[in-house]
C-alpha cells in the first residue's frame, strides 16, 4: 500500500516523476506540432517554429488559419489568446526531468546492484557481476529518451545553418545565415597589411526592435566614432524620393526605405535600416544600409575610411569548396526539375578530391554537411547562359546524436521486453500442472 505525501517537495517529486505527467505532456506536444505545422502554411516556418516550438508559452493561436486548413470556409481572423499553452520548449524540459525523476524511481529496486556496479567495474570483480537486465532496460530506456532532448537543446543553441552560392567556376569557404541579420563596421582604407578582412559585428538582436522611430547608439574603442541604428524594416526596398508626391519616411540623399508586405519565407525577406555616424568632431554622417545595397555605406574619419554594411551572418569553412559543373534533370516533358546535381571540388591544405552533391546525398567533411538546396538559371551580360547553385551548409555538434539515441532505446526497450517475458514463462513452467 502506497503512501500519500504529506509534504510540499515530496508532493512536487511524485507530481514531477508521475506517469500521468508523461501522458498530458506527449498530449500537449502532439497539439502543439499539429498546431505549429498548420499555422506555418499562412504564417512561414521561421514563424511558427519561433512560436510554437522554441517557446516557453504559446501567445496565441490563428483559429481562423487552422479552419481553413481543415478546409473549412472561414473569411477573416480570429486570434485566441492562450497564454496558459506551454510552448514546445517547456514541454521538452517537463519531459526531461520527469524521464529523469520516473526512471530513478522505477530502479530504485535495484539501486545497490547500480551503485556497487562502478566499484565491481572498477576493481575487476566481473565474477560478482549478477545481471539486473529489468534495471538495466528501464536504464537505457530512458537514459536514450534524455539523450534525445538533449540533442534537441544542443542544436537549438549550437547549429549553424545557412547557404552558399556558387557559380560555376567559383570558390568560396563562407556560408550565409537564413535567418541572423548582423551589421558589420570595416576598416576599407587603409587596408589591412596582412590582407585578411576583419569587421566588428551588431548583432541581429540587438537592433531588430528598433522600428518606428526607435533608436540605439553603438560604440567601440577601436572606432573613431558612435554609430546609431533606427527605423530598421523587416523587409523593404530603397526608393527614390518623389518631391510631388511626398513621404512621411525618413529620406537621406534623397533616398527612403519603402516596407514592403514580409515573405513567407523569412529567409527572402530584404531588410534594412538607417544609420547615423556621429564623429569625434562633432559631425554627424547620415545613410542607408539594406542588405542587398551594391557596396558598404562610407565614412570618412580622418585618414581613415570606414564601411558599414548590412549582411547576413557569415561563418568559414576550414575548407574551399569550387563549384565545377552543375547539372539539372527534369521530368519528361516539363520543365519541372527532377533532381540537382553539383559537381565541385573541396580544396583543403592545397589538396583538391572531387566530390558529387544531390538532392539526399550530402557532402560531409569536417563536421559540416553539404545539402544540394536550389539553383539558379540567368543570363549573363554577353547573353550566355549562367548557373548557379544553392548548397544548404549545417553544422550540427548533435548531429547524429537522435540516432544513438534511438538505437540505445530499442536495445534498453528490448532487455526489458525480453527479462518480462522470461519472468512469464518461469511463473508459467513453475505452477503445478493441471489433472
């Protein structure tokens, strides 16, 4: 007969490590990835993962996107606010204390066999080491189910993921972020005698709220001057002013930033945001920095001339890789492409291997993958044709991490099936036999 806690903690512990917490909570993920995965046909991937799945709390939900998923005819909006709705990022964490606290307590039977396996491991004493494969299945079980939920939270925090364009003859060993928006400060005149480019970095974070009018100054010791960021636009296009018709947007040089309605694909989105160089002398240098700009907004400081650009956050490569051929295959009769292929050369300590990327069959090196994304067909200015590829670049310390995890818990999953079974049938050889 079990007992009933008395106390608070003690109440909390069999909350937390309860098999009815488990149930609501593979219950609440199952609504969430529903929910995320139909908001995201109206709304975007980036968007609806930031709000579904890498939230603590769901603000709020899109019925009326979710109806007419369900094709059911419903005109307009409707945003129900649900604030009490965890969030997939705390339901991971609920999952992973109560995978941790459920399996302490379903071993606790066998915790001295546990705490003296060390020790006999240790020592040599592999004669006293009497099998418990019930605490050794549980173990694994749910040792792998932990592992998993910390693969999850090491590739939110760690992966880079992004995109490298090449055109056919081109070498690169940098990728682009999809999604990280940075401004960067160069020092382009004089340049640099060892040759290698090096920039100060503004986070993305730190000035993607500064719209409508808001404002931040950003200064550094090695800069001759304070550079603020305001007004910055999600996605726009610079336009030239027109004096008949008038706007109430900022102009500088006769120039404005037009938003214009944002992607559904985050990563399309074309943003900008204005600039003002405040020197030590006390002028002041005004411009537009927008991701797509031809070259880097200047400023004269002295001797020295300065660059500022808005990119999107670039990573190296510990290697080059050449694009030298690519090839596309479409379906008969279309113009729909069947299947990418990119033939290119990874140049690493002035050594060249020739390497095949496809749609499914990625390069690996180094840690990095190497996915064929898209393509890009146009026209040079002689009127040749020129071809370009996408090749998606992730590194992902947890890469391969999901697939231990699930190996480890089909083995503990299967100890434990196979020692019950056994248990079963020595009940069943023992019971007396029937006249």
């Amino acid at each position: 007969m079990s007992t009933v806690p008395t106390s608070i903690p003690a109440l909390i512990f069999r909350v937390l490590r309860s098999f009815g917490l488990a149930t609501m909570v593979l219950t609440l993920l199952l609504l969430v990835t529903f929910l995320g995965t139909v908001e995201q046909v109206e709304h975007g991937l980036f968007e609806s993962q930031k709000k579904y799945f890498e939230s603590m709390f769901v603000p709020s939900i899109d019925v009326a996107c979710v109806l007419r998923a369900m094709h059911v005819q419903y005109q307009g909006s409707f945003d129900l606010p649900v604030y009490i709705l965890p969030g997939g990022y705390l339901l991971m964490v609920l999952l992973g204390i109560n995978m941790v606290l459920g399996g302490l307590v379903r071993l606790k039977k066998d915790a001295i066999w546990l705490a003296k396996l060390p020790l006999r491991l240790i020592t040599g004493r592999f004669s006293e080491l009497t099998p418990a494969p019930r605490a050794v299945g549980v173990f694994i079980a749910h040792a792998s189910i932990v592992f998993m939920l910390l693969a999850g939270v090491v590739s939110l925090y760690f992966k880079k993921d992004g995109a490298m364009s090449l055109r056919e003859g081109q070498t690169s060993d940098e990728f682009q972020s999809f999604h990280d928006s940075v401004i960067e400060i160069e020092k382009l005149s004089p340049a640099p005698k060892d040759g290698k480019r090096t920039a100060l970095v503004i986070d993305g974070s730190e000035f993607i709220d500064l719209s409508a009018g808001k404002g931040r100054t950003f200064t550094h010791k090695d800069l001759p001057f304070e550079l603020m960021v305001k007004n910055y636009e999600v996605n726009c296009l610079p336009r030239r002013e027109d004096p008949q018709a008038g706007t109430s947007r900022q102009v500088v040089d006769g120039f404005f930033l037009q938003p214009v309605k944002e992607e559904l694909e985050q990563e399309r989105n074309t943003d900008g945001a204005y600039v003002t160089a405040k020197l030590k002398d006390g002028t002041q240098v005004e411009g537009i920095v927008w991701r797509f700009a031809a070259a880097p907004l200047s400023i004269k400081a002295g001797d020295e001339v300065w660059g500022v650009s808005l990119n999107r956050r670039s990573w190296k490569l510990p290697f080059s890789v050449r694009l030298d051929h690519f090839k596309r295959e479409v379906h008969p009769g279309t113009a729909k492409a069947r299947k990418f292929t990119s033939e290119v050369t990874v140049v690493e300590n002035g050594q060249e291997m020739k390497k095949i990327i496809t749609m499914n069959e990625p390069l690996r090196s180094r840690g990095y993958a190497l996915f064929q994304q898209s393509f890009d067909m146009g026209q040079n200015d002689d009127g040749t044709m020129r071809t370009s590829s996408t090749l998606q670049v992730v590194q992902n310390p947890s890469d391969h991490w999901p697939l231990i995890s699930c190996i480890g818990a089909g083995i503990g999953l299967l100890i434990h099936m196979i020692w019950q079974l056994v248990r079963y049938l020595s009940r069943q050889s023992s019971k007396p036999a029937t006249v």
